[in-house]
C-alpha cells in the first residue's frame, strides 16, 4: 500500500526501507550522497496534453518520461543519492517505487510544496519515479541501478 508522506511519524518506517525524508536545504550533508533533480517538463508528444512529462537528471544525464519516451531510463551506480523533485503543479505528483519493496507518494496531487529532497539508497535493479495518475501516458523515468557501487 502506498503511504504518503506526511510527517515525522513516517520516518522509521522510511529507515526500514531505506528511504530517509528531508525537507528543505541539505546542507553539511550533501557529500553523503550524489544529487538527482526531477522535475516536470514539456513535451509535444506527451499526451493527454504536453505537460505531461517528467524529467529526472544525473550530472549531464536527463530522462524524460511523456507518452511513448525514446529515453526515459538514466543510468546509475549503486550508492546513497539526493533526490530533489520540483512540485509546482497541482495536477501532478511525485512517487518512488523499488524492487526492495520501497513505494512511496514523495509528494501528493493536490498539493505544491516546491522543492523536496528524500535521500535514497539504490541497490542493483529498476526504480521508477513517476506522476501516480499519469502513469498510464507514460509520465514515470526509470533509473536502472547496475555496476559497481560509488
């Protein structure tokens, strides 16, 4: 089942699965990790209308996730990342799933709370970040985890 994340009560079970919240600047902290920026973007091939896309970037790497996406996967090493996803859209959100069980509304439809940053901890395998009820046109990226860690 898909929790929301909502608060401070959540954040042992995000321990448990390896997804730990912050909120807000980073700080000190940001040499613990690589960054990773998702947003939204736009794309005339994106269906039901060209905002229906979603982009995560690595370094110089960027996947766009729109209906039908020639390149929506990113590739990456295992190791601990920053992700900082850009809600400002009211008609989309942000969630993470995992092979290791992690799945997660990072933020939620109706709200818009700016700039959010999880730490996450990617194993060998695919994740996806995707918009929940867009998923379907093809709004989610797909970050395939394989190699040797960082």
């Amino acid at each position: 089942m898909r929790k929301k994340i909502a608060g401070v009560l959540l954040l042992a079970a995000l321990v448990a699965v390896g997804l730990i919240v912050t909120v807000g600047p980073i700080g000190a902290v940001a040499a613990q990790g690589r960054q990773l920026d998702g947003g939204y973007c736009t794309n005339p091939q994106a269906l039901p209308k060209p905002g229906a896309c979603i982009a995560l970037s690595f370094g110089d790497q960027t996947a766009q996730g729109y209906t039908n996406s020639p390149d929506r996967v990113l590739s990456l090493r295992p190791g601990t990342y920053w992700l900082t996803v850009n809600d400002d859209s009211a008609a989309h959100n942000f969630s993470f799933e995992g092979p290791d069980g992690v799945d997660e509304d990072l933020t939620g439809v109706a709200d818009t709370p700016g700039l959010v940053t999880f730490k996450v901890h990617l194993t060998h395998g695919q994740y996806s970040l995707f918009c929940d009820p867009h998923r379907a046109f093809g709004m989610f990226v797909v970050l395939d985890v394989s190699g040797e860690g960082q």
